[in-house]
C-alpha cells in the first residue's frame, strides 16, 4: 500500500512538472508584440547601414533616423484593434551578414532580435520576412526560407523546422503588461469566392494553395479541379491573399481595404469606403466597394505562368530580370544580390515577355543580355543563360519525363547550382531523382524501385501485397502478392525436367 502511495505521488509530481515545461515551452514560443518602433539603438555589424526594418506599417530606418508610417491593424476582431502585429520586415540591397538588432519599442522596453545572414534565394522583388519570438529568436514568415511574400502565420512559423536564428539572450521576455491576445477570423467575417484562372489559357489551375501571413478560415485553402475556392477572412481589418501553385509566381493578390483611394496620372479617380482588389499581371487593378456585405464573389483571379533562371557568366556580378510590360513602356523583375559568376532565381521569367539581363559588378559597371522572350515549352522548367566576353547563348531546359523507352535521363545542371539550389534540379524530374539522373517510374535499381511517389523504396519480399511486378524483389506478382524467387526457380526447373 505505502509503494502505491509513493508511486502516485512520484506520478503526480512527474505530471506537474511536464505541465510546467509545456508552459514554459508555449511562453517562448509568443510572438514578439511592437505596437511602435520608436528608434533603432543598434545594429551589429554596424556597417549594415540603411538597414529598413518594421512590422509592416510601423516602421524605422537606421542611420536615417525613426519615422512611423501608421498603425498596424489586428488579426480580425474588434478586441485586436490595438495589437499592432504581424511578421518583420527587413529591406536591405545588399548581402547582409547575421545581424544583431536592438531597438526601443513603443511601451519604451528595449528588445533585442537576432537576424540569420540574408539569403539570394527567392524573389528579391519582397525583403526578408521573420516572425520574431519573445526571446529574440528570429522564424522565416516565408515557407521556402527565401525572398518573398510571408506565407506563414506565427502559429505555423515559431517551430524547430522553420527557426532562421536563435537568440542570444534567451531570458527575454515579453512584458507582463502585454497580455497575449487570441485574435482570428471573429464573427465578423466576410465569405470571399472565385476561381484561380491561368491567365495565358484561360483554364482553371487546380491544387493551388493560398498563403498569407493574415488569417482566414479554413485554415487550409486549396483549390479544387475547377479552379475553384472558397475562404472566410475578417472584415475589420486591411490584408492580402494569394494562391501559390506550381509553375505560377505572378499569382494575383486579393486585397481588402478601408478607405482606398484610386489615382491615375496623378488625378484621384474614386474613393471606396472598403475596396476588394484583385491585382492582375501587367494589367489594370479590378476595385469594387463591398462594405457591409458578408459575402462577395470575386470572380476570376488570374495567374501568369513563368520558368526559373539559371545563369553562368564570367562576371562576378548581381542581376536583374528586366522584362518588358506588353501595355506600357515599363519595365520590371526580381533579381539576385551578391557578386557570384552564377546564379538561380526561381519563377524568374514571365513566358511570352521580352527580358533581358542586367548585370551590375562590385564595381556598378553594368552590362546587358541580349533580349530574350521565354517560350512557351519553358513553362514548368528552366531558362539557361550563358554570358561570356559580352555574349548571350539562351537555351531552355525542359522537365524530364523519362519512360521506358528513354531510360534513366541526365539533368543538364551546373555544379554549383546543383550545389547551392538542390531543389533545381529535384523540380526537372517527372521521376525518380538520384544526384543528377531522373530515373522513370517503376525503374529497378539496387533493390529498389522508382515509385508512383517519386521516391526510390525497397522492393517487396515474397507474400507483399503488390500491384505491380516492379514492387516485388523477384520482380513477380501473381494474384496481388509477391512470389519467392525460389518458387519461381522450382517453377523452371519442373519445366526444364518435363521438356529436358
């Protein structure tokens, strides 16, 4: 009787201190709060200078003095007005080593973040996204740890797999005063429809998922063989959606906001009490008021298909994708920092558009591709540009689709960019891929096979359930199972006695 006693005492205190760990985990895991940002104190290494940062709206510049561009408005219902939020920003043009940061935020508490070394990867055409924890710790708002539009709300950002750098002062705390806030979609909400078209074809573009570092509801949005999609998001507050698919990066935003006023050559056109806005590749902005209304089909929103980029040259040099708008005398495109001879951007190149390279060294000389339009079959694969002694060799290489009657097919890739974007040369591969080789569905190779998965696995031992031949080590299934090798050779043998 006493051990029971001992023992549901020891299980009691065993239970209370996990309670206590998952607590204390949950706290460190809080976002950070900057209502304000009322100076930057410090940056280290001090010649990061000119370095904007903010959390959205809110906003400061080292070296240029603090300003405050406005409020941030909450996550969604009337008790979040006040809790200015969101992921911070940083806009800076050139390679940026791990950066130490300490400001003063608005409640006049000085807090120190703790930036990773900036990244070329992505669309350089957005900063750098980082939702920032109580302790400083700094977790990509963008899910492919790149240039680009936060995706990821800080519930699916503080985790192990997306912590860009941990913080040095781990003690930090938010301040008591601060009390976290659950904010969401609330019942204010507005039902938003439409479908996702591409806006080359015509036709619905399925499986695109939307992302955005604002809430809505359900939590995952897809959509579905129509192109068709459906999403709840709150009416209190300004925001932007976009849909991401394969292939696709000018995805047009759906923006909600209040108080919007449309300009055009510097005339005020209309004003909308609260404006949806769907933004269209090189074409005009659709804007219509929907206030008070709890539903709005929103139509068509279009998406522009485009290829990645791969450059070798024999100039160390940044760049810029510079293409042409076909319904204006514009031009515009992402880029790539850092003085390197080559280069990857993904989803660089709009198809159908003229583009050039422009090219800058540490120097600030520039030089310029030939022009270039990006074809139609370079959809879903990649653009290669060769630049040596002021000539362009343009090329385009194709995803693999290797079958049969091919075989396994090698993926014409440099090193180097094999090396620093693996994920390259994994996208080329309607297959198998293994280093630089897409091999076809159902290959056997070293007791393996290349499944429906695109992943090699094991081939199954005799008694498996199987499907296919190729699962199966002796390479036979009969009647949906795997036979022995040894069966198979009894089977021969009988054979060989009884025509022998």
């Amino acid at each position: 009787m006493k051990a029971k006693v001992i023992l549901a005492i020891f299980l009691l205190m065993l239970f209370n201190l996990s309670f206590v760990f998952a607590q204390n985990n949950e706290a460190s895991n809080n976002p950070m709060i900057l209502r304000t940002i009322k100076e930057i104190k410090s940056v280290n290494p001090s010649d990061v200078a000119n370095l904007g940062f903010g959390v959205y709206e809110v906003s400061a510049q080292y070296n240029l003095g603090a300003y405050h561009q406005g409020e941030w408005k909450g996550f969604g219902n009337k008790k979040c007005e006040d809790l200015k939020e969101g992921a911070v920003w940083i806009e800076f043009s050139w390679d940026r080593p791990e950066t130490d940061i300490v400001l003063t935020d608005g409640a006049g508490n000085e807090r120190k973040i703790y930036l990773p070394a900036s990244t070329p990867k992505g669309n350089s055409s957005y900063g750098e996204y980082y939702w920032i924890a109580e302790d400083g710790s700094s977790y990509y708002a963008n899910s492919a740890h790149s240039h680009g539009w936060p995706d990821l709300n800080y519930k699916q950002a503080l985790v192990q797999a997306h912590l860009a750098r941990k913080s040095l002062s781990l003690e930090q705390k938010n301040p008591e005063k601060e009390d976290p806030v659950e904010c969401g979609v609330g019942s204010d909400g507005i039902k938003l429809r439409g479908q996702l078209i591409d806006q080359m074809t015509n036709t619905p573009i399925s499986g695109a998922k939307l992302s955005s570092a604002y809430e809505f509801s359900p939590k995952e949005v897809i959509t579905d063989l129509n192109g068709n999609f459906e999403f709840t998001v709150s009416s209190n507050f300004d925001g932007s959606w976009a849909f991401s698919a394969d292939c696709y990066d000018w995805s047009g935003n759906i923006v909600l906001q209040k108080d919007y006023s449309l300009w055009e050559e510097g005339q005020l056109k209309q004003t909308y009490s609260f404006a949806l806005r769907k933004e269209k590749f090189d074409s005009k902005e659709e804007v219509r008021d929907i206030l008070e209304k709890e539903e709005a089909d929103i139509g068509k929103v279009y998406a522009w298909p485009s290829s990645d980029i791969s450059i070798e040259s024999d100039i160390s040099a940044s760049f810029n994708v510079m293409y042409k708008y076909k319904n204006s005398e514009r031009y515009n495109g992402p880029g790539q920092g850092g003085y390197t001879k080559e280069h990857y951007l993904s989803s660089a190149l709009p198809l159908d558009y003229d583009v050039f390279i422009q090219f800058q060294d540490e120097a600030g000389k520039e030089y310029n591709s030939s022009v270039y339009k990006a074809p139609l079959e370079s959809r879903c694969g990649l653009v290669s540009l060769k630049y040596f002694n002021g000539i362009s060799q343009w090329s385009v290489l194709s995803k693999a689709e290797p079958t049969e009657e091919t075989g396994p097919i090698e993926i014409g890739v440099s090193e180097k960019i094999k090396e620093k974007t693996p994920e390259a040369v994994s996208n080329l591969c309607y297959g198998c891929l293994k280093e630089t080789t897409c091999y076809p569905i159902s290959y056997r190779k070293n007791g393996q096979f290349c499944s429906e998965s695109k992943v090699f696995v094991n081939q199954l031992e005799a008694d498996n359930a199987c499907e296919n031949n190729f699962e199966c080590s002796s390479n036979v299934c009969v009647s949906g199972k795997c036979i022995s090798e040894g069966f198979i050779q009894k089977i021969i043998n009988w054979f060989k006695k009884l025509f022998g």
